[in-house]
C-alpha cells in the first residue's frame, strides 16, 4: 500500500513547484525613445503578392503595380455590390 505520508510529501512538493514557478518572470518594459517609431514599419498595399493558394483571394494583381492593385479593388468592390449583383 502507498504511504499516505508519501502522498502527502508529494502534493506538498508539487504545491511548492506550483507557487514557485511564478517567481521567475521577469519584466517586460519598452524603453522609449523620443521621436522613433519602434513598431514595424508598414509596406505600401500593392507591394505584397496576391494570395498564392487561390483560396480566399479572388483578386489578381501584379506585385509592385499599383495601377493593378486599385484595378482589383475596383473589381471586388463591385463583386459586392448588390445592385450590380442582381441586375438593376
């Protein structure tokens, strides 16, 4: 038979790893500088390539044509209006 003594000793020893763990976080703080932007810095839209897969991009754009990209938005934007849609 196990020792309820053992058992004991063993919850107690998981108890204290549980309340210990919590202890060696450290902090996390940003140093900020005055006047410079930290964060990622953005990409104009028609510089990334239009979704390979196929499967939740319908538009088709040249990476870099920015004449192209607004021509696919102009497309989508008018695949969902509903007027167009339905005829009238």
């Amino acid at each position: 038979m196990i020792n309820a003594r053992r058992i004991v000793l063993v919850l107690a020893a998981i108890a204290a790893a549980a309340a210990l763990a919590g202890c060696g976080e450290s902090d996390q703080v940003i140093v900020y500088q005055q006047g410079k932007y930290q964060g990622k810095p953005d990409t104009r839209p028609w510089d990334n390539a239009p979704g390979t897969d196929g499967t939740y991009t319908t538009s088709k754009w040249n990476k870099g044509d920015k004449s192209s990209w607004e021509s696919a938005l102009r497309t989508r934007s008018q695949n969902q209006n509903e007027y167009v849609r339905i005829g009238d």
